[in-house]
C-alpha cells in the first residue's frame, strides 16, 4: 500500500542521511516498529538497512516502545530482540532496569544507558522512581520512552508520567521517545529532547509543522549543536462542513466544496455536522461523494457522525437497525465498561478507535 511506503520512504531519509553524515552514535528511544509483530518485509529492511550503518562506524543503540513491546508472556519477545542478534545494534530491553553500555570516542569514555517502556507501570506513576540511571563516563547519555510531566502524549491522563526529579546530575542529554511533536527542554546543563515521530500518524499531527530527527552533538560540557532534520512527511488536513435545511442537496455541496481542496499528494478529514429533516438527510449519500472524490486525495475520510435528524428521536427497535459502526462502537464501549484491568482497558480503547477509522475509511457510516 502507498501508505506504507509513507513509512519506509521518511525512515529512508534517516538512514541515507545517517550514511552520508557517519555520526558515532545513532539513538532510537523506542517504537521503531508500530506493532509487535511487524511483518517480515519490514524487519529485512530495516536490518539490511542497520549493516549499512554498522558497517558505515556508527554504533545503534535502541529500547522498546509502547508499540513494539511485548505487554505479556504470550506475545514473546520485542522484535527489537531479533535485530540486536545479528550485531548491528544493542538493545535495552530491560523494563525495570536501567542498562548501559560504554563506549570510547575520541579517547572519550561515553555512558549510553536506556530502559525499556513497562506495560505494567501503573497510571500516573513514575516509572524512573528508583532506578539508578548510571553518570560513570566523561559524557552521559539516557534513553526512555514515556511521557515527561508537562511534556505529554494524548493519553496524558491514563498512562505512566515521568518526573524531572528522576534524572541524575552530570546526564549530559536524554533521548526520548513516546511524544509524537518535537520538543526539547533543558534541566541544568542537561537537555532533553523528543524528536517526535516522523510521519503523522492521526489527524492529531495535522497541525505538527514538520516531522523530522534530530542531529546533535555532545562535548564534556553538554550539548553543543542541535539540528531538526525535518524529512517529507505525508500532510493532513481536516476541515468542517456544517449542513443545513436551506442546502438542497447536501452530497452536490459537499463534492463541490471539497473539490476546491484536491490534492492528491494529501490525506484529507471532512468532518460533516448539521441538523436535517428526514427529507433532506435523504439527499445526502456519503457513498457518492466518495465515488466523486476519492481519486482526489491521497486518502479521503469522511466523519459524519453528528450529521444528525432534527426534531426527531428515533429509537430503533432492536440491534439490527445500527448502522455498522454505531453496532461496533456499542460492542466495544461493553467491552471497556466491563473491564477492570486500566492496561486492558486503554488497549480496548485503542482497539475502538483504531476500528471505527478503518470503518470509515472502508465506507462505513
């Protein structure tokens, strides 16, 4: 699919710059990987494209993520495992430890250390609370993938939180990974930075300037250069459209009003709100827009959930009357009302979102 390319063609970008410029040392706080399990494509890839850097005299240093972790027993080991086997990269796999590696550069003795994400820490908690994150080397370098207090992802109230209060003196910089925008802060002589992910992932990203790495390099004294890398992101936008009674005919307004924003370079949201008569809800056909734009964009979703009857209460009879994702929606919002684990029932709600966006992009409504 031309949305997996997205991915593999902005990692792409990392690794030839990653070739051309030789830094000594590459960091990847977690998530290389969007799942588990990720399919055997992608793993040749990205190990045939970490000899070439291995080879090119750049040390990999990686952790887990919240993706690509295992939660539990049953899904095995982190694919992360399987490329540290053949050599190109070490590996922190470790989630309740912190592990460090040292390594001499230019007569340098250099502290790499990194702890992998827990899927059992608890909300809210501190999941570096405790943990000894080692200071030995002339220079210092930590890596760990959470959210930082004020520093959060969009799960901001039902995950782990980070405090500053956690990181040792003399940490020279903290690679971080988790938050998708690309932020840095300083604690002391100290810089944290997340570089952010480097393709938009939801429509959460649209506003995100650009996507990109980070290139930096670090003296006795801390961090002397920093550079964002931005790199050539797929871009979003969503837009919304209000409908109402005076609109004759609501799909023609629409397709026209869309038309103005064709791109085919681009992954477009129209978000359709309003309240109608029956009558005028039935000259609305979401399945013709779609017929008249869907060659338009790269990818065209269309919410149109709160496009709603007016002055009407329908109570349907029974099941059979909900419209395919308001059945799965109810399905699901079971699912986490009857969950007790908050682990499971943040995977279930993940699970929900994820499922009515693959509704609404196969034509559901």
């Amino acid at each position: 699919m031309d949305r997996k390319r997205d991915f593999w063609s902005v990692f792409k970008e990392i690794i030839d710059y990653t070739l051309k410029y030789k830094p000594n040392i590459m960091l990847i706080s977690g998530d290389l990987f969007d799942r588990v399990d990720p399919r055997n494509p992608p793993r040749t890839k990205v190990i045939q494209a970490f000899r070439s850097i291995h080879e090119n005299g750049t040390k990999i240093f990686m952790i887990s993520g919240n993706h690509d972790g295992a939660k539990s027993i049953s899904e095995g080991m982190s694919p992360l495992s399987e490329i540290a086997a053949t050599g190109y990269a070490e590996f922190f796999s470790s989630v309740d430890e912190v592990e460090c590696k040292h390594i001499r550069i230019a007569d340098l003795d250099v502290c790499i250390s990194g702890i992998s994400y827990n899927h059992e820490a608890k909300i809210n908690s501190n999941p570096l609370e405790n943990k000894r994150i080692p200071v030995e080397g002339d220079i210092n370098i930590f890596m760990f993938h959470y959210s930082l207090e004020k520093f959060r992802s969009r799960y901001m109230y039902s995950e782990p939180i980070v405090f500053p209060s956690s990181f040792p003196k003399n940490l020279h910089y903290i690679a971080c990974g988790h938050v998708h925008r690309y932020m840095c802060k300083r604690y002391g002589e100290t810089l944290l930075c997340y570089p952010g992910s480097s393709e938009r992932l939801s429509f959460q990203e649209e506003r995100d300037r650009e996507k990109g790495f980070i290139y930096l390099e670090v003296g006795l004294n801390g961090v002397e250069k920093i550079n964002f890398i931005p790199v050539k992101a797929r871009p979003m936008k969503s837009i919304r459209i209000n409908i109402s009674e005076n609109i004759s005919n609501p799909s023609y307004y629409i397709v026209d009003l869309l038309n103005k924003y064709a791109n085919k370079n681009i992954i477009f949201r129209a978000v359709v709100e309003g309240e109608l008569s029956l009558e005028a809800l039935q000259r609305y056909d979401r399945n013709e827009i779609f017929r008249k734009l869907v060659d338009k964009f790269f990818i065209l979703d269309i919410v149109d959930d709160k496009l709603i009857l007016k002055n009407i209460d329908i109570i349907p009879p029974d099941d059979s009357y909900r419209s395919p994702i308001q059945e799965f929606k109810k399905y699901m919002e079971t699912l986490i009302e009857k969950e007790r684990d908050e682990e499971r029932k943040k995977l279930w709600e993940d699970v929900r979102e994820m499922g009515e966006r693959k509704l609404r992009e196969a034509g559901g409504f």
